[in-house]
C-alpha cells in the first residue's frame, strides 16, 4: 500500500512542482530525490507541505554535505538536504538544493519552527548561511571557534582549545 | 600521657594517619558527560556498592569533594569546564580518568574531542575499558587508595599539573 501511495505522491508532486523541479531521482531505498534550485526551495516545500493530498507535514530532518570534488560541484559545493515525511501516507521523500560557498539558501523556519536548530547546526559545521534565519548562531561549537570543521578543506584534526568557558551570550543575561 | 609524666612517643606519623583517613573516606565528585556515566552509577549502586571503600558521599559541589571521577568524553568545548571545576576542588584531590574517551579521547580522534584529560588536569589513575567494568573500577579505586596511603602518587601529580602550563597553548596534535 505504502508503495503505491508514494508513486502516486510522485505524480501528484511533479505536477505541482511543474518547472522548479531540475531532476528526479531515487535513491537505493526507492525514496525519491526532488533537485530545486536554491530560489525556489521554500516554495517547493511548500507544495509538498501544503498540497492537498501529499500532506508532508514533518520536517524530520535538515542537514547538509559539502560535495567538493563531486560531479555537479560547478553549481554549488554545499548541498542542503530536507528529509519529509508524511504521517497519512507513513511515506518519506527528500529535497536538495545546492548552494556555493557564501550564497545564502532561504529559511526552512517559515514553513517548519523545527528548522531553527537544524539551520544552526549546518551553519556551525558547514557555514552554509540561510536568509531570514530568526537566530542564525553557532549552536554546537563554541563561539569563538574559527572555521567550520565539516568541511572538507578544514583539517579533521584541527583542535580548537579555548582557556576559558564560553561567555554567556549577552542577550541571556539581559532581564526581561 | 603516662601517669609518671614521662614524656610521649607516637609510634606513628601523621602523616600516616591523616592519609590513612583520606583514603577511607575518599568523596567523589561524579562528573558524568556520556555514557560511562551509566557504568559510574552502577558502582555506586547497592550491586557493587562503592560506599565499601568509604567512597559513598557523592557531593555534587566540587568544594566539598576530594576525587572528581570524570567518566565520559570531554569535548574541547567541556574542558575549560572541567579545568574549572577541577580548580575548585579543596587540597588534597584526586583525578580519576573513567574509560578510554577520558584517558585519551578513545575513539574521538576528531576535531572536537580532548584527546585525554591529563593534557589538562593531572590524572592520578586511569581505568581502561569502554566502558569499564565495575570491577575495574573499584580495581582502579583500590589502587588510588594505596597510593593515597604512601603519599608519593598525589605529590608526584600536583608537581606535574604545575608543569602542565595555561589551556590553550596545548590541546593535543594540532593538524
């Protein structure tokens, strides 16, 4: 059954994406892989999410890679990766944009607030920027480290050791 | 005093006594960041019962503890934490290194792990395994306490802290 409905989300997606969509693919477990440009990722998530019919309510993860030396690298090193799942159809698929280095992808927080931390950590660890971020900071790394260590030109072993704890962020110790 | 006034002779040190009672009465500061904490609080539960070695007063407050037991992986984030609370702790202390992630980063050769507490804090016994068996632990404990009675361990490892130097100049191989 599960099948059948995720075959048909396809083509009910594929028609609603009608021009955004630059690629389909399947990945080793038949889940499929909508290509979007970076400009027009919210709005394909949106017809993913707000379609009648496909209901991809659940944002279950965001995160991203850095494809340098990869095929496609010429259109973007960073590549951001939504993972959706739909709790009618219990069936998942999967958005990726690409994006070069310091060119900002646009904010997943409008559609989900659960982006809010998953945008951090790819901002801590790759450095891929995301526009109208309410709080776009480190989350994971301290604050003062330089660099972003997921990417593949930062060194795997490069420690980053500071003496003292990290400072309180200023706007926590502010009183309401 | 001999009721004849004579004069008095302890026939021990105190030295002898005073260390004598510290290893008896050792309170541990369980400073758990991962899941060797899981292994911790197993000896320190009624199964193996760490209270036999007179090890049973777990104090949350580094003031009021002379072992700080750092069981679990301390990423670089953590450390100034642990030197923190290290240097909070009242003399005489002791340092036990709980698990391989403690004694020398383990399997988190990475960027974002301490490769091993003793590049920051001196370690005065380290306990192999990941996680160590409660066994190893109090095997671990045991060998701390003979230490604690002769004296010469806790002296050797203060003097090796001191030579340790400030934080950021070390944190293990660089690139």
């Amino acid at each position: 059954m599960s099948a059948n409905q995720l075959e048909a989300h396809v083509a009910k997606l594929q028609e609603a994406l009608g021009g955004m969509l630059v690629r389909l693919e399947r990945d080793r477990q038949n889940v499929p892989i909508f290509w979007v440009k970076r400009e027009q990722v919210i709005d394909a998530l949106r017809a993913a999410k707000e379609t009648n019919g496909l209901e991809y309510h659940f944002l279950s993860d965001l995160t991203a890679y850095d494809d340098t030396d990869g095929e496609d690298e010429a259109q973007g090193r960073f590549v951001v990766v939504y993972q959706l799942y739909s709790p009618q159809g219990k069936t998942r698929i999967r958005f990726k944009t690409r994006a070069a280095d310091g060119v900002s992808v646009p904010t997943a927080t409008v559609l989900w607030a659960a982006a809010n931390w998953a945008e951090r950590e790819v901002f801590d660890l790759l450095g891929v920027k995301f526009d109208g971020h309410p709080d776009l900071r480190r989350i994971l790394l301290d604050v003062r480290w330089q660099g972003h260590p997921l990417r593949k030109d930062y060194h795997w072993r490069k420690y980053q050791l500071f003496n003292d704890p990290e400072p309180i962020p200023e706007h926590l110790l502010k009183e309401e | 005093m001999p009721k004849d006034g004579s004069p008095e002779i302890l026939t021990t040190t105190v030295d002898a006594i005073s260390n004598w009672a510290r290893k008896n009465s050792l309170w541990p500061l369980p400073f758990g960041t991962s899941c060797c904490g899981i292994e911790m609080m197993a000896v320190l539960s009624s199964d193996y019962d760490m209270s036999r070695f007179g090890a049973e007063v777990v104090r949350f407050s580094p003031r009021q503890a002379d072992l700080i037991i750092c069981a679990g992986t301390i990423t670089l984030k953590m450390a100034p934490v642990l030197k923190n609370i290290y240097e909070q702790m009242a003399e005489p202390k002791w340092v036990m290194a709980f698990g391989v992630c403690t004694s020398s980063g383990g399997i988190y050769n990475a960027y974002p792990v301490l490769q091993g507490i003793d590049t920051i804090i001196p370690v005065d016994v380290y306990i192999p395994g990941c996680p160590p068996s409660p066994e190893g632990v109090i095997h671990g404990l045991m060998q701390l306490q003979k230490r604690i009675q002769t004296g010469e361990y806790s002296r050797a490892s203060r003097a090796r802290g001191r030579e340790l130097g400030p934080l950021a100049s070390r944190g293990g191989q660089k690139t």
